[in-house]
C-alpha cells in the first residue's frame, strides 16, 4: 500500500491513562517483574519518588497509534527511543500519557518515511529520539 | 563493568516457542487494539500466517538472552544499579505465533562516563530457517558500585 505524506503531518494522537493495574499486567506480559514497577516500598529505597512505568510499557504503548495508522505492522520497519524520564504511576490514581506522531522525513526514493513520536506526562517530555521507519 | 566484554558474542540460545496467547496477552498489555494483533482470520486476511506480534514484543525474547551478560558475576552488573537508557528494534519481517526465534548476543560497547558505565547490547533474532527476523539493540545505564 502506498501512503502519501507531508513533513508535518500528524499522523495520530492518543491520550493513555496508566494505573498500577496496568504495569502488573505489563510486568507479567513481559516477563519483567522489577520491583520498582509494582512495589511502592522498594520503589522509594532506591530513590524513586514512588513506583514508575516500565520505560518499554511506554515505549509499547506509544507506538499503537503508528501501527493503527499503517494498517499493517509489516510496514514498520524500525522503531528506537531514548528513555530520558520516568512516568510516576500513582495509587490511588493514574497517570496520563499524551502521544503525538507527526511525520519528520519523508524519503520518496526509499518509499519510507521517519515519524516522530512525542510522548509527555504532565507536560514533561519521557522519551527522546522517538523515531519510527516505516513504508510508505 | 569489565570492558573486556566489548565484541564478545555469545553462542546461539536454544529457540524461543513463539506463542499465540501470549501474544495477545502482550498486545492487551501494551494496548494495542489492531485485529492482526489477536485475530486469526484478520491476521491471515492480511497475509501472514497467524497472528501478528506488536513491535516491541521481540524485547520479551531478546531479554532472555541479554541475561547471559547481566547475570554473568564476571561483568559486575548490580542490577539493583542499572536504568534502561535506550531501546531498538530493526524488523526484517514481524514475528507472527508459531515461530521458534533463536538469539545470539553481541557486547557491541561499553561506554564510561561519570561514573557511569552504558552497555550496549545487540541480539539477533533468526527463524527456524536461519533468516534474519530483527535486530534489537539495548544501551544499559550501570551506576558504579561507589557511585
């Protein structure tokens, strides 16, 4: 399928409400059973300000709005970020995660574009260098 | 952290049985909603032979392998001391239910710097017929142990 973009373009947006139900879920998933993600106690004598999200629950659930928007998880060809802070997961409580893709290159001959995912929490920027390949 | 380890590679792992539940249970996990994500008739609309693995799954695989390194006592890795500071994953084609991945670790760096040592690790990933599936690349941050 031939896709055309702009330099610009978003090309999805998502809000994500996160719980401690869901990082055991991920952690279980995943086979990562950190304590940091699920244990407030051990969370804090380590020096985090309470229990975070694991940075690939993040990374994970970020990339959702790419595939949905491709229609085919075959035409993403790369996917990197860099896990610059982390997502406090409160209890009681949720966090918010805003995810907004928007197309940064776009490389015709190659038939691929770059999309660039912003991923923020209370307005602080998580992930860096969210970048994914994909066909166009 | 010994820098000793940079370029060692280790032997193949024995295959990893990829499952169609627990692909779903991964998709549910990280919320993604795509039918080829759990549909089996979607997945095969869609060209592919069963159901379709999202596109961070292939770390679920890849840290079995990373464990040769992190749980070796001769690198030095205090887990307790290590954040994740980068993930990549390089997809040939997606990994879809019925699969059998075997893995094969490469040290590619490790980096110093104030005080803290970043580790970088590469698994490819390849199909009961030896073809490539994906490359996932890791960068440990490991605080030092006075640190």
């Amino acid at each position: 399928m031939s896709r055309s973009v702009e330099v610009g373009q978003v090309v999805g947006t998502r809000t994500v409400t996160v719980t401690r139900a869901d990082l055991v879920h991920y952690a279980g998933a995943s086979g990562d059973r950190n304590p940091i993600h699920w244990n407030e106690r051990f969370a804090r004598e380590v020096g985090l300000p309470g229990v975070i999200a694991h940075g690939m629950f993040t990374m994970g659930t970020a990339v959702n709005v790419v595939v949905d928007w491709l229609g085919d998880p075959g035409d993403l060809l790369d996917y990197g970020v860099r896990f610059t802070r982390p997502v406090p997961v409160p209890d009681p409580g949720e966090a918010v995660v805003e995810i907004v893709a928007t197309v940064a290159v776009v490389d015709p001959e190659a038939g691929t574009a770059r999309i660039d995912l912003t991923v923020s929490t209370e307005g602080t920027k998580v992930l860096g260098r969210a970048q994914v390949l994909v066909r166009l | 952290m010994d820098a000793g380890f940079v370029g060692r590679v280790y032997p193949p792992t024995a295959p990893y049985a990829v499952g169609r539940e627990h692909l779903r249970d991964f998709a549910q996990a990280v919320g993604a909603t795509h039918p080829v994500h759990s549909d089996v008739e979607a997945a095969r609309a869609a060209g592919y032979a069963d159901i379709v693995a999202t596109p961070t799954f292939a770390v679920v695989i890849a840290q079995r392998a990373e464990a040769q390194l992190i749980e070796d006592p001769a690198a030095g890795i205090d887990f307790s001391r290590v954040v994740h500071a980068e993930e990549r994953f390089t997809h040939r084609r997606p990994i879809v239910a019925g699969d059998e991945i075997t893995t094969v670790l490469h040290v590619d760096a490790i980096v110093e710097r104030g005080g803290l040592a970043m580790v970088t690790t590469r698994c490819e990933l390849t199909d009961a017929t030896g073809s490539p599936v994906a490359s996932v690349l890791s960068t440990l941050a490991v605080r030092g142990a006075e640190a």
